[in-house]
C-alpha cells in the first residue's frame, strides 16, 4: 500500500514536471530570491526524492521481511539451545 502510494506520487510528479518544464518561478536559497528556475525543474527534483524513497522503502521493506525470521531475531539468536530444561522430578 504504501509502496503503490509512492509509485502513484512519483508518476504523477513526472507527468506534471514535463508540463511545466517551461513555467518560470523564482528560484530560492535560504529563504532569499536567486536565479530564476522553473516549476518543471522543481517538481523533477521532488521525483528524484521519490525514487530515493523508493529505494530506501525497498531495502526497509527487504531487511524486516528477513529479520522477522527466528533464526535472525536477537531474543533467540542469544538462546543456548543446549541448555537443559529443567524437568518436574527434580
């Protein structure tokens, strides 16, 4: 679900880059009016963010899906398994 909601922000993040890659705005640095840019140039940047987060949800999203195997969790990774249980006639 939230890998779709990426997908779905960054295509439309691309299709409204190329339909404004003429519209000029103000360009900004530190709060204070620089170079002119335009609004197409702007919205690209947002979509090269998304394809980061993308990446990085991907690698998230790999490393607790094999981290929830027990074999790799800590509380068992830390068991001695030949240790003895305690039995009742004791």
């Amino acid at each position: 679900m939230i890998r779709q909601g990426i997908l779905d922000l960054s295509a439309t993040l691309k299709k409204r880059a190329l339909e404004f890659k003429h519209t000029p705005i103000i360009g900004r640095t530190h709060g204070v009016h620089a170079e002119p840019t335009t609004f197409g140039l702007k919205l690209l940047l947002w979509y090269s963010e998304m394809q980061r987060n993308l990446t990085r949800f991907d690698a998230a999203a790999e490393d607790s899906a094999s981290a929830s195997s027990p074999a790799r969790s800590a509380p068992s990774a830390t068991l001695n398994q030949n240790t003895k249980k305690p039995s009742a006639k004791s």
